[in-house]
C-alpha cells in the first residue's frame, strides 16, 4: 500500500489492539506518518516515511476520554525521511508508554526539507509513565539532536499538572552523522529521569563551538512543549545530561567537522554516572572531557582524549560527591 500526499495524520490507530502494519509507503506527507495511540500489541516493519511531520510517533492522548497505554509496540527495518523526528514517543502522553522496541531503522533528511528536529524522541510531559524501552541499530544523517530524553510537567488534560515518569531506557548502535546539537536528556526538579543506558553510540558533529558556550545556562523549560531546539545552545558538545538518577555511556565516539571548545559530557545533577570507554578528539584551549556539577556517585573509566594532559579530563564543582576517575 502506498498513501501519497496525506493532508493529516496517513495512517491513525486509537484505541486498537492486535495491528500489524506491513510494506506500507508514505509518501509526501503533510503530518505524521503512522500514530497507534493508546493502542496495544502493535507491529510495525519495512515500511517507508516520508512525511514534513513525525515519522512514526506512538502517543498515549486523553481522546478516548480514559487514560489507556500504547504498549507491546515492535518498529522494525523502516526508513524514515522527515522534517521533524523519526521515531517519537509523545507528545501526548497522559497514559502510559510501555514495553517498546525499535530496531534496524534508518533516518535521512529529505533534501528539499529542514534538518530533522531529532532521530530519536521519548517525551512524557503530561503525566504518564514511560519505561521498558529498547532502541537498537538505528542510523541517521543530518540531524538536529540526535536522541533526546524528556520529562516535564505540561500537565495537558491533567487537573493538577503532575509528572510522570521516564525509566529503564535501553539505546544501543546508533550512529548519527553531521549533527548540529548534543544529545540531550534532561528531567526536571525532583523527577530526575531513570536507568538510561547509552552504548556503541558514533555520533558526528559539526562541531564550532566556544568555550562561552561552555558556561552557558540551560533554561529549566519545565511547563514548556518539549522539543530540542527550544533549549537553545548547549554547554556539551556530544551529551547534556540533566536531572538523572542512573545513566551509563558506554562506547560513545565522537568525531568533530570544526574543532569544538566546549566539554564533550557536560553533566548537572547526575546520581549514579558510569562512563567507559568515550573517545572525543582534542582542541586547542578546550573544555576538559567532561564537565560535572552536582553529580553524585561517579564512575568514569577508559575513556579516551588526544592530548588529555594539555586539555585536561574532568571537572568538578564542590557540590560532586564520590567521583571515581580511572583514564
């Protein structure tokens, strides 16, 4: 099946269990490309996006006038060609994101369209909860933000706008080609996202950035629509984590199309770090390697910097507690 030209959404799921969606093409779309909301045991392989909003973008809304999760969800050997993300989950998220995995996916930019907004996207801002998700051997060229975590509290079609949660997060194999900004994962106040694992990550950058934009502040945006690019520029130039209880890099290289000053990990607020294995190239008069305020319980192991001793490794506000250093 091909849907071309879609004016809305091309393919719609609410409420539906038990969808497998196959072979299907996408083809100049003017919205998302395939939305199951509050839907269940939904497969999704070798299909082909092409759509100016999400690609694949599972949502958990409030439409059915209940809270129900999309759960079971599978998305396999897709391509993906978008102005916005590739794959999404949210923005609505007023019931729960469950039990989820991705694999062999492949996102491009189309040529006559903006850069992709990010690759990959887990949003919960309206209080559902978002955990178990697996995200493995996804490739992307020409990116905004490559992967980008998000907790907040809009509260929509909540009475009292209250968090939920974003936890055990698995993302493994991804590379990411002439990206502009960070990944960037980041809760908010006292709802610090959970258990994210990052590995085998090959991320390029285009890289140009100074060491002002090191100390630039990032805007909390906690009420706001959740999208990279309305955090403005960022004081790491590869991973910005911020409010996260749990989080391993592991295997993260770096390549760098401009030399870049700001710190490759650029940490705040951070409870149980364990870095191995990141390799990022040297610039004159840099940033160290990575950067920490207010981390607790750090763990940072053979990870690799041209020129470590000019640059320097690690640093470390008065608020850090038990650092552990092993280049």
């Amino acid at each position: 099946m091909t849907i071309r030209n879609a004016p809305n959404y091309a393919v719609s799921l609410l409420g539906c269990d038990h969808v497998l969606i196959e072979g299907v093409a996408v083809r100049n779309g003017y919205c998302d490309g395939i939305d199951p909301d509050a839907s269940r045991f939904v497969q999704i392989s070798h299909c082909y996006i092409e759509s100016r909003d999400d690609a694949i973008v599972p949502k958990a809304s409030f439409s059915l006038g209940v809270r129900r999760a999309t759960e079971y969800l599978t998305v396999s050997d897709c391509i993906l060609v978008t102005a916005c993300n590739g794959f999404k989950l949210g923005t609505e998220s007023g019931g729960d994101f469950k039990h989820i995995v991705v694999s062999n996916c492949i996102l491009r930019r189309h040529p006559e369209w903006r850069v992709p907004t990010s690759g990959i996207a887990l949003e919960s801002v309206d209080g559902g909860r978002l955990e178990n998700v697996s995200i493995t051997n996804f490739v992307m060229d020409q990116v905004h933000c490559p992967i980008f975590l998000r907790l907040g509290n809009r509260g929509r079609d909540q009475s009292t706008p209250t968090p939920g949660c974003l936890r055990n997060i698995i993302i493994d194999n991804i590379i990411a080609g002439d990206a502009q900004q960070a990944c960037l994962l980041t809760g908010i106040p006292g709802y610090p996202l959970e258990n994210i694992s990052l590995s085998r990550l090959n991320l390029t950058y285009r890289g140009g950035g100074s060491r002002e934009q090191a100390n630039l502040t990032v805007p909390e945006l906690i009420d706001a629509y959740p999208s990279p690019d309305k955090f403005g520029d960022l004081p790491g130039v590869a991973v910005y984590a911020r409010h996260v209880r749990g989080l391993d890099l592991d295997h993260v290289r770096v390549s760098l199309l401009a030399p870049d000053s700001r710190p490759a990990f650029y940490g705040q607020d951070v409870v149980d770090l364990d870095v191995e294995a990141l390799n990022v190239p040297f610039a004159a008069g840099a940033e160290p390697l990575l950067r920490l305020f207010n981390v607790r319980q750090a763990l940072i192991r053979a990870s690799a910097l041209w020129n470590a001793e000019e640059q320097g490794f690690v640093q470390q506000d008065s608020a850090c507690v038990d650092i552990m250093v092993k280049p």
